[in-house]
C-alpha cells in the first residue's frame, strides 16, 4: 500500500518537474522566436535606411550635374534675350514678342531648376508645378505665337500633388512640341474632372507641319503595357513615364483629319 502510494508521489513528482520544464523551454523557445523578430526588423531597418541613403546620394549626384550643365547655359540664354531686349529699347524698335517669351521662359527655366534642384537636395517629392500654373504657361506660349484655346469642364477641385504636377507637365511637353514641329498650329488644351479621375486632351491642327514633325510620332500606351514610343524625341517618353507611374493611360498620334492629339487619362 505504501509502495503504491510512493510511485503514485513519484509520479506525480515527475509530472510536475515535467510540465516545469517544458513550461521553462517555452518560454525560452518566445524568448528567442520575439529576439529573432528583433533581429529580422533590425535587419530590414538598416536595409532600409541603406538603400534611403543610397537614392540620396544619387540624387545629389543628379542635381550636381544638372547644376554644372544646365544652370551655367540657362543663364547664358536669359542674359543674351535681357541684352537683346534692352538694345531693341534703347533703339526706339518695337521688342519682338518672341523674343520676351524667351527672357520670360529663360526667367521660368531658372526658377523650375533651382526648385527641382531643392527637391532634388530634400528628401521630399514634388517640385512645386501645378495646374495652378496653367494660365502662365499658356500666356507664353501664346507670346511665343502659338494660338492656344483652354476649356476646363467639370467639378474642378484640388488633385493629389503628383497627379497636379503630372498633368501640368503633360500639358507643357504637348505645348513645347507643338511649338518645336508644328510651328504656329492652332491648339486647344481640354482639362475635364470627372468623378475618379482627370482627363487631359491637347489637339493642334497641325497646319504649319513638316516632315519630322509631331505627326510622326506615336505612342499609346496605359499602365499594364510597356510600349514604348516610336520616333525620336524623349518627351513622349517622359509623359508615358508620369503616366505609368500613376496607373494611368496615354495615347498621343496623328489625327485622322491631320495635326496631332495627345490625350491622358489619370487618376485623381
């Protein structure tokens, strides 16, 4: 009787130091499943913050160059235009409107570089453009001679910064290629805010086209494709790029009754 009262103490002994010890290992086992999350987030911290240190970096390289390069001879444009214009003043002669547009378009250049050289030194995005700057950017185009109509439809509102800044850029790229292969084209920018996003259409007519001009250049491209534009010139590239990385979609080609559409659907 005593002897199955002694294996049924030892028993029971060896149950408790059992469930003790297994009580011990696991706590060890959190123990070192919560110091190896430690680790794992540490790890991708400083992953991180090295790769956030490595895009500074190139991006200070990037605005180093651009400073070198562009500053110098941007500088050089809009103090050769202010002496042009100055002289025609002095001489009694009427200053060319093109020539004003390009000391105001000198003065605009500087100004977009030394922002996009301060976001560029920051660790912030965006460089400040918008459609708010729509009005100005068509007043110099219509200075340079360029014949543009605007037409904003719909429920105008505030956009996200990256979408106002796409749109505002579209714009300007469309603007600056009509100007370069469609000379004096009559162009009209379209800017309508539908409910979930904002479309943007610029047309010109084409009429003072020549061989190598906007009309033969193509592209249509959305966000799940990864065409790329066909012909020369890096701003239709540059447009497919904004709009990609919005998720949006771009089409931009000739016109079946002549002139050149570019026409942008971006989400807002």
């Amino acid at each position: 009787m005593r002897t199955d009262r002694g294996r049924q103490g030892l028993y029971a002994a060896g149950w408790l130091i059992s469930a003790g010890v297994m009580g011990v290992s696991f706590a060890v086992w959190r123990q070192h499943l919560r110091e190896a999350q430690l680790r794992a987030e540490e790890a991708e911290r400083t992953k991180d913050e090295a790769a956030q240190r490595r895009a500074m970096e190139e991006r200070l390289r990037i605005a180093r160059e651009l400073h070198d390069s562009l500053t110098h001879s941007i500088s050089v444009i809009q103090v050769q235009a202010g002496v042009a214009v100055h002289l025609a003043r002095k001489r009694g002669e009427e200053v060319p409107a093109a020539l004003l547009a390009i000391q105001e378009a000198g003065a605009d250049a500087v100004r977009e570089l030394r922002a996009t050289l301060d976001v560029l030194r920051s660790e912030e995005d965006g460089d400040g453009t918008g459609l708010c700057q729509l009005d100005g950017l068509v007043a110099r185009a219509r200075a340079a001679g360029l014949p543009v109509t605007v037409e904003v439809t719909g429920a105008q509102r505030p956009l996200p910064p990256e979408v106002d800044q796409a749109a505002y850029r579209i714009v300007q790229e469309a603007l600056t290629n009509v100007s370069r292969h469609a000379g004096h084209a009559r162009t009209s920018v379209q800017l309508h805010y539908a409910p979930q996003l904002i479309e943007i259409q610029i047309d010109d007519d084409g009429s003072d086209s020549s061989p190598g001009s906007s009309a033969g250049i193509s592209t249509s491209t959305s966000a799940d494709t990864g065409a790329r534009p066909s012909g020369p010139g890096l701003g239709l590239v540059g447009m497919r790029e904004r709009v990609s990385a919005l998720g949006g979609r771009l089409h931009a080609g000739p016109q079946v009754d002549g002139g050149f559409q570019v026409r942008a659907e971006l989400p807002a």
